[in-house]
C-alpha cells in the first residue's frame, strides 16, 4: 500500500538555482513533482540528513530537462526527508514554483 505525503511549494527564487529546503514531514521512497517552465537547463535533486544540514547531490538518477511547463515526474529518493530542487541555468524573470510530495512504497 503506497503512503503519500502532503504536497509542499518549492520555489526558485528570481535569478536563482535552488530552491530552499524543503521539508518533506518524514523519509520518502520517491517524490512527485510538478515542474514549471523553465528557462534552460537540467534540474537535479540535492538531499540532506537533517533540517540546515549540508545539501549534495542525489546521485545521475534524477535529471530533467528544462520544459515549457505542464511537465510531472516521479524521481527515486531513497528515504530522504530533507531536499532542494536544483537547476543548472539561472532562472530569470519569474520565479519558478514547484509542488512536490512524498510517496512511501
């Protein structure tokens, strides 16, 4: 029996790469999300083991193009309750807001 969490906003602030922490209540197998259009680059997820600890990279298994919008996708987590959403280009003139939540399998 799949447990999903709440959905949680995610945003990459104007002229920014990352988004803040998000919190996702508790460890998740995967997470969904949706993604809003972007201006270039691929987006990458970075995962810490405690809240305002060191963010890195989760492993090659999690990339995504940049997209005109409209676009989910489900990536593995690994059990990971705290991560950020990472683009490689900076993302100008808007700000761009994520929804993501946890899904336990």
């Amino acid at each position: 029996m799949s447990i999903y969490g709440d959905w949680i906003v995610g945003t990459i602030a104007i002229n920014g790469t990352s988004t803040g922490e998000i919190d996702l209540g508790r460890n998740f197998d995967f997470i969904e999300l949706q993604i809003p259009t972007l201006v270039s680059g691929t987006l990458k997820l970075q995962v810490s083991r405690t809240s305002g600890g060191t963010f890195q990279d989760l492993g090659l298994s999690n990339l995504t193009d940049a997209t005109t919008g409209a676009y989910s996708d489900t990536w593995k987590l690994g059990g990971w309750q705290f991560i950020k959403i990472v683009s490689s280009a900076t993302q100008t003139v808007t700000a761009r807001t994520f929804y993501v939540r946890g899904m336990k399998y």
